[in-house]
C-alpha cells in the first residue's frame, strides 16, 4: 500500500474502512517501516510545562484564558533550569519546553533561559512549544540555542479549525508559523487531535495530505478528550482505534518522522502508548515538570502522571517500552533527515 501517492478521495476511503477495526496489517506496516529508519528504539524528551496562563480561548482546551477555575502558574528560570538538571540525571537528552501563549515569557525573557540551557547542556535539545510568535521570535529563540519546535495544526481544514478555536485564531497564520519554522532551521513538529467535535474522515485525509506537503520532522496526534470547563465538555473523545489507524498512516506518510505516543494516548487507555509504539510511533515523553504544578496543566480531563515524580515516570515509561519489545535510547534522538 503506498499512502504516498492516494488522493484526498483514497485517503478519505481507507480511513473510513479501518476507522473502527484497523487492518492489523496496516498497524504492522507503518511498524516495520519505523523499524526500518529507526530500529526499536523509542526516544525520550523530558517534558517542562512552565507556563499555564494563555492569552487564547480555544474551544477545546482546559487553560484556556476564559477557564477562571484554572490555578496559574509560572515557573522562573531557576525552576526550569532544577528540571533540567533532574533530567539530565535521570538521562535525559532532551527538554520540551511547553506552555500556553503567555505574554509575559517575552524574546527577551526566552532567550535567556534557552541560552542558560544551551550553556549548561551543550549535549542537549532544546525543543520549544509556545504556540504562535512572528518569524523574527522564532528566529531570535533558534539563535539562542533551541532546535526544535512544536507547533500542532490541529486540523489541516479552514471550516473545521473555525469551529474549533475563536475567530482572532487562523489556519492560514499556523500554517505560515509552521512554514517559517521549517525556513528558519528547526526540526519542526505539527499535529492534530483525533475525533475532535466536527472532524471527518475527509478532514483526517486532509491533514495527511498537509503533512505531506509540509514535511515536518515531528508529527504529534493524540485523541480528543474534553475538558470539563471548556465549551466542548458535553462532547465525545475520540476513539483510541482511529487514532492508532492516524498515527500508523502518518508514519507509512512520513518514514522518517519522529512519531510521540502521546499522553493523551495513554489517558484514554492504560495501554495506549504501548498500542502506538506498535503501530509506528517512537518517542515518548515523560514529565519533569515539579509536581507540585502537574494538576494544573490541565488541558483536557483525566490526563495520567500528574501525581508521579519524574524519576517515577521516567522508570515507569521504560518499563513500558522494554515490555512492549522496544528499546529506550538515551539519545538526542534528531530527525535522521529525508532519503
Ligand atoms: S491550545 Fe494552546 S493556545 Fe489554545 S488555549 Fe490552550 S494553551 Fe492556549
């Protein structure tokens, strides 16, 4: 089966198909070929969710700006930078610095801490996601020292990202930011949620289609889960099959893509990352934020980990990999780059 060379209509068919009950064989497909680029090892990132205040109001997720039962957070550099130092000594070789759209983490502000840990870590990546900012940001933070970037689409269709975030939010503007990314240099990541309110299967098949276009070097797909103190509370999540059917078809898409099994994978099924890494995905990431702030970073209902110590979650997820016949790497773990 090439899924390179299907059309919208193709790609809207087989995923309408398998929606429910994956053809085992596509799951064992997109899993060969990832063994084929990147053997059986899963990469690990340390996760750091520093900021918890946003300026935004996207329908779907729990610290949206409108959500008043939020507890805010911030952490300071010195905080990030204790993360850090607990990951690098768990083995960690790379940090993901995520949170919401918050003004008051400036360029300025930033860099700083990004150059810190370029300095302490010169053995690290830096992957960044912080949402949308100009190219001239994006440039100052790639010269400060990060390497990658995560930027989700959330849907590759102009109607449905309408119905998912406010009107002040474009796809046409998460595009350009995607694409100024890549120009700039970082390995850029995209992605989308599965099972989103409004979401079809032609909708599924055009965001296959935009990652083939795009090429990103990470895909992040995880399942709609709705959060109880957003619009979208009465809605169903999306179903761990289809989402399994959109991480294994991203893969036969993007060979060489680094593929998370995400969390949300796992919080709508205790298996849900060991399921994804069968089904193509490679790299998983564990949480460092302090845990006194876990509870709060909150964007969608019943998320797993909030309540483990890093170390906790670092042994539990090699546990997962190990018993599930992968290998944990301690690694960078960069893209490998397109044939
Ligand atoms: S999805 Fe991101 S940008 Fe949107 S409200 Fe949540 S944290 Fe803010």
């Amino acid at each position: 089966m090439n899924i390179q060379q299907m059309n919208k209509a193709e790609l809207t068919q087989l995923i309408a198909q398998n929606a429910e009950n994956p053809d085992p064989e596509i799951l064992a497909e997109a899993r060969r070929l990832c063994d084929s680029v990147y053997g059986k090892q899963v990469f690990m990132r340390g996760l750091i969710e520093f900021t918890n205040y946003c300026k935004n109001n996207c329908y779907y997720c729990g610290i949206r700006a409108a959500n008043g039962n939020v507890h805010r957070y911030r952490l300071t550099k010195e905080d990030i930078l204790t993360c850090c130092d607990i990951g690098y000594n768990l083995g960690f070789r790379t940090y993901v610095l995520q949170g919401g759209e918050d003004p008051y983490f400036t360029d300025d502000i930033m860099c700083d801490i990004v150059s810190d840990i370029r300095r302490i870590y010169p053995d690290c990546a830096i992957t960044l996601s912080l949402g949308e900012r100009s190219k001239e940001s994006y440039q100052r933070l790639y010269n400060a020292g990060a390497n990658r970037y995560l930027l989700r689409h959330e849907t590759a269709t102009d109607e449905h990202y309408s119905l998912l975030h406010p009107e002040n939010l474009l796809l046409s503007n998460r595009k350009q930011c995607l694409r100024d990314l890549k120009e700039i240099g970082f390995q850029t990541g995209a992605g989308f949620m599965v099972g989103s309110p409004g979401q079809t299967y032609e909708m599924l098949a055009e965001d296959l289609l935009f990652l083939k276009d795009l090429q990103p070097e990470m895909v992040g797909i995880g399942p709609f889960i709705p959060h109880a103190d957003t619009p979208f509370r009465e809605e169903a999540q999306g179903s761990l099959n289809l989402t399994l059917l959109m991480v294994a078809l991203t893969r036969l898409m993007l060979p060489t893509a680094l593929l998370p099994a995400t969390t949300a994978l796992g919080s709508i099924d205790p298996s849900g990352r060991e399921q994804g890494l069968k089904a193509g995905a490679n790299v998983v990431m564990p949480n460092l934020s302090p845990l006194n702030v876990r509870k709060d970073y909150s964007l969608y209902d019943n998320k797993i980990c909030t309540g483990d110590e890093a170390a906790e979650c670092r042994m539990c997820i090699q546990r997962r990999i190990q018993s599930s016949g992968f290998e944990l790497s301690t690694g960078r773990g960069d893209h490998i780059g397109n044939p």
